[in-house]
C-alpha cells in the first residue's frame, strides 16, 4: 500500500496557524500568576522594624560574644523553610563585620491569609564590635526556599551597645 500526501490549501493552512496562536496560551491551570516573594529585615527577639536613621543594637553574649537579633518578615512564599543568610558590613568601606550566617531554618506561618511568616531572634555574630561602633552599617537578609523563591531586603543603621542580656556572673537574668 502506498502513502498519499494531500497538502491542505493555503487558506486552511492560514487559518489553522491562527487558531493555533490564539489557542496557544489556554490549557494552563487557570491560577493568577503569584508574586514574587519578599523580605524584610528588622531586628529583635520578636520583629521591629528598621527605619531610616535606626539604631541597630549590640547584644553581649552570656558566653562572650556580642551579637545583633536579626529577625525578618516574608510574603508570598510557597514553602516556609528556606536557606537563610545574614551579613553586617560597615557603609564607609563595605567590610563585612559580622561572622557568617548561612542556615537552613523554617519560617513561622502568618496567623491570615495576608499576614507573613516570621523568622525571629537570631544571633548575628559581630567579632570585632570596636570597628563598628558608632558607625553606619548594612545588614542584609536573603531567602531561597525550598520552592527555589529567593528574596533579599538591606537596612542601614547605627551600630551601638544595648542593653545587658546576661546578669552578672553570666547568668541570664
């Protein structure tokens, strides 16, 4: 038996790549598209926010070091454990002053629809505070969820001493 080939007529053909783009963006799940995730980065054990001219509080540590929390915010994310990393650097000169921060973590679900999830109190470890006191920093927060989301937010403020965390004989309090 032998194949035949028929071509279409020009006008079919016409029409038929018509059809074909209009069709070509239906078949989708029918959802809105999701916005992109975004952070945002604060400080202390529970989220404050950091505004122009903020201070940025250093924390000594009940074993020896000294410490800013780092506390963050984040919407739109469709999974809640992320790959999160923390940097303080000074403005002047761009060096980094905190020890590095790169962990995986779980965020805290909003308590709505459209509250965010929550990453609070971490120790952001600064190693030399003398450098950077009474300067202007950057403290930078990124996330990569597991869902490959990634989102990024940066505050400047004025690093300074706060108040103490552990009693003396370093007990907390």
């Amino acid at each position: 038996m032998r194949d035949t080939f028929c071509p279409l007529p020009p006008r079919v053909v016409s029409a038929l790549s018509v059809l074909g783009l209009l069709l070509a963006g239906c078949g989708g799940d029918g959802l809105p598209p999701r916005a992109p995730a975004r952070l945002e980065v604060g400080t202390g054990r529970a989220f404050t926010a950091l505004g122009d001219g903020a201070v940025l509080e250093l924390a000594r540590g009940c074993q020896g070091s000294q410490h800013v929390f780092v506390s963050m915010r984040a919407w739109e994310l469709t999974s809640l454990t992320a790959r999160v990393t923390l940097s303080l650097e000074r403005v002047e000169d761009g060096s980094v002053v905190s020890s590095p921060f790169v962990l995986r973590l779980p965020f805290e679900a909003g308590t709505t629809r459209d509250a965010p999830a929550t990453l609070e109190g971490l120790l952001l470890v600064v190693p030399d505070p003398a450098a950077s006191l009474g300067r202007e920093v950057r403290l930078t927060a990124s996330l990569e969820t597991e869902a490959s989301e990634r989102a990024t937010d940066t505050r400047s403020a004025t690093l300074q001493w706060g108040t103490e965390t552990c009693a003396p004989g370093g007990a907390a309090p």
